[in-house]
C-alpha cells in the first residue's frame, strides 16, 4: 500500500478545504498570533542575526521584540538580551545566535507553556490553499491596489535577481478584471500584487504591507506614477523634511523584491517549512496554469462519432 508524507497531506486537504470567499480571500498566515508576535520585530531594534535568531524563529518560541536587541514573553513576563557586537565576524555571528538560540526555550519561566511548548517549523511559510484560492486572492490584491492610482510608486523588478522573467501581459488576461489603466500602472499593479504587497486597509494607502514578513513601508517618498497636485506635494516634501537628519539617499522607486524581509516566504523558502516553491513563483506558476486549456479535457476519451443512419430504398418504399 502506497504511503504518502504529511506535507503531501497537508497539500491535498489545503486542496479541499479552502473556500474562496471573493472579496475576503487573502494570503496572510493562519496563526494571527505568532504575526502579532512578528510584528514587534524591527530592522532597527533585531538585526545582524544568523537564521538560527531571526524574528520568525523568536516568535514561534513565543517571544516579541521589546528595545535593542531584547526578547519579552508576554506571558511569563522573562526577558532574554541576545548582544551580537557589531564588530563580530560572520564566524562569530552564526555562533552566537545558536548559542542563544538553545536559550529561547530554557529563558521563559518554569510554569510557562512556552517552556516546554514551541511552534514548529511549518507555522511559518506560504499558506497552503488551492489554486482557485490562490488566483482570487491575487485577483484581490490588484483590484485593490489599481483603484487608488495616485498611491502606486514607480517599481523595481529585476528579473536577473529574481531569477525569473514575468510576462505581465498574460497575468493581467488570466486574472480577468476590467479596467482601463495605463499600461505602466497596470504593470507596477501586477507586480506588486505578484510579490504579496497590498495596502493595510481602504483608508491607510500610503503604506504598503506584506501579510508573511509584517513589513511596512511609507510611499510618499517614491516616485509616483500619477502625477501629484500641489498639494500633495507639498504634504510630500513636509514629510520628508522631519527626515531630513537621516543621511541616507531614499530609493525613488519601490523594489517589489527587496522590500521585502529576507526571511518571507514571498522571496524565500524558509527552513524547514515544507514550502517548495517561493511564494511569488508559486503564484505566477497556478495563475499562468489557469490561463492553459483545461488538462482535464486532454485525458478524456475521444467522443463517439455520430453513426448517420442510411435508409434503404425498401424502408423509403
């Protein structure tokens, strides 16, 4: 008898059991804890860890980010500081956050259940959903995006980098959505919907947010596509200004790619998941198979030719 794994498992009943509930479907993980957990994790207070110490792996130990380079348990209320010098080697890095990394479990309290009780690695990666599930959350995600024209940012996509070429063109019929957008905004729309970017919600659109890696990026220092009134850009050049004492050179345009933290699985395949495929090329491969002739028809039998009955000059007599 045939035996197959869990994630093949996993996979089928994902299969089965997705609904797709037009307007409501999208991509997010399935635990809405460990993404609060996620959340608290930032680039300027967790950073030069090893994989054994990122924000995904601490927060499926239970721990949030609270102040430099500090882990908090809401739960038993410990803390674990996990010091990495900046001078260290990339030798001394890997090392260090093992050795912390032994610590995520033994820091939290005695009567804590994170003590003895930890998420595994499949609770963090692409969300396993059927292809109809996939297609109409994508489908979401540019609808969403192409009705607010004036918060799309010019983007970057490389395709060298990315290792893999997008035809636009043929997303854009496969999802079937009405429009009558400029070729740029429609591609710039696409693309962003491809990689997981979407806004927080109808009234926050000048942010764009990943649902797996929790980023958050302000677009009001992007190029636009459309171009602003004076007043907008007045507002834009105010908000600026209160960052004028950051001495770094703001991108004009938005990487669809590299926005991203490197640990989400929209770019990556993190350890250990399960998920075989980067989150972006799994979608563009089930929306471009949507758009192929039906496989099931090319398995089916032949049809029975129609047999044309001859009538004899006896039975016309």
């Amino acid at each position: 008898m045939a035996t197959i794994s869990k994630r093949q498992l996993d996979e089928t009943l994902a299969a089965f059991e997705t609904t797709v509930s037009g307007a409501d479907a999208t991509v997010k993980l399935k635990d809405d804890k460990l993404f609060e957990r996620l959340k608290t994790f930032k680039e300027t207070t967790w950073f030069a860890k090893s994989d054994d110490l990122s924000a995904p792996v601490c927060a499926r130990y239970g721990w949030i980010n609270r102040g430099l380079e500090t882990l908090y348990c809401p739960t038993c209320e410990n803390t674990l500081v996990c010091e990495i010098p900046a001078e260290a080697s990339p030798e001394e890095v890997l090392a260090k956050s093992k050795e912390y990394r032994d610590n995520l479990l033994t820091a939290h309290g005695e009567s804590c259940p994170w003590a003895i009780h930890h998420l595994d690695d499949t609770a963090y990666r692409l969300p396993l959903s059927s292809p109809a599930h996939t297609i109409q959350a994508f489908r979401n995600r540019y609808k969403a995006l192409s009705q607010h024209p004036p918060s799309i940012p010019k983007i970057v996509f490389n395709e060298s980098q990315a290792g893999r070429s997008v035809n636009v063109d043929l997303l854009h019929q496969n999802l079937h959505v009405d429009g009558d957008e400029s070729e740029e905004l429609t591609r710039s729309c696409i693309l962003l919907a491809l990689f997981g970017w979407e806004f927080p919600n109808e009234q926050a659109t000048d942010f764009l947010q990943c649902r797996l890696c929790a980023r958050i990026v302000g677009l009001w220092n992007y190029d636009h596509i459309v171009t602003l009134t004076d007043a907008d850009s007045a507002d834009r050049r105010k908000r600026i200004k209160v960052a004028q004492d950051i001495s770094v050179e703001l991108p004009s345009h938005f990487d669809v790619l590299w926005e991203h933290r490197s640990y989400c699985p929209w770019i990556c395949t993190p350890p250990g998941s399960g998920q075989q495929k980067l989150g972006w090329i799994a979608t563009l491969d089930t929306v471009l198979s949507a758009g192929k002739p039906n496989r099931l028809l090319a398995h089916m039998p032949p049809p029975i030719p129609k047999v044309t009955r001859t009538t004899t000059a006896l039975e016309s007599a």
